[in-house]
C-alpha cells in the first residue's frame, strides 16, 4: 500500500463529565432567570455527586435537554412583538417625551400629577415600556 493512499483520522476525545458539567454551568447564563436558578440546583446536585465519584452522565443529559428547551423558549420569547398601548388621553402619555428625556438625562425622576381615574402605577407601566426607547 502506498503512503498516500493512508488516510489517517484524528479524533478529539469526547469531553469528560467534568467538561461537560462546567459547560453547561456556562450555558445556564444563557436562558431566563426562572430556569436558571431551577437549572443550577440541579447542577450543584450533580457536581456534589461527580466529586463524590458517582455516576452524572444521565443527569447531565437531562440536564442539557432542559437548557435546550429554555434556549428555545427564550427565543420565542424574544420573537414576539409586544405593543403597548395606553389611553391618549393619560396626562402621562401626553408627557411623553418630556419624561423620556428625564430619564435619559437623569438618575432619578419624581413625575408628580394629579390623580386620575387610572390606576396607580399606571405611569410606571408607561416609563417602563418608554425606558428602551429612552435607552434607560
């Protein structure tokens, strides 16, 4: 057989159960918070029970299962187009702008009014979803 016609395949050893664990413990930086906490219980579990030397290849599994699920669902979290609408007639809408460049320009801002027949915090829910406009 000639040298050339060898051919010859590198193979990267499959990564350990430690790799994968501290993998995974990165990639739960990568999905919402109500999975993350959820996700790194379950990772402390299996660490406690790598260094006791007992078996996680299974948990791990289910473990990289559940991340995928949450990556998915943050995605279409993400995907979703969510408009707000609010009453013109707020006194708060109709301040718009004014209150966008207090939050911009200003740490904190005390947006002081007459009551109205809305509710409370409605002027929150307005700032709030005014904030990424601002970039607050």
């Amino acid at each position: 057989m000639e040298a050339d016609s060898i051919v010859t395949t590198e193979t990267s050893p499959a990564p350990s159960d430690s790799q994968r664990l501290a993998a995974l413990k990165q990639a739960v930086g990568e999905v919402m918070l109500r999975d993350a906490e959820r996700l790194e219980r379950r990772l402390a579990g299996l660490s406690r029970r790598l260094r006791d030397n007992k078996p996680i290849s299974r948990g791990l599994q289910e473990v990289q299962r559940e991340i995928s699920r949450a990556r998915q669902q943050l995605s279409q979290r993400e995907a979703q187009q969510v408009t707000l609408n609010y009453p013109p007639d707020l006194p708060v809408v109709e301040r718009r702008e004014d209150i966008l460049n207090a939050i911009r320009d200003h740490q904190v801002v005390v947006v002081a009014g007459r009551p109205v027949p809305a509710k409370p915090p409605s002027y929150l829910r307005c700032a709030w979803s005014w904030g990424e406009v601002a970039g607050a």
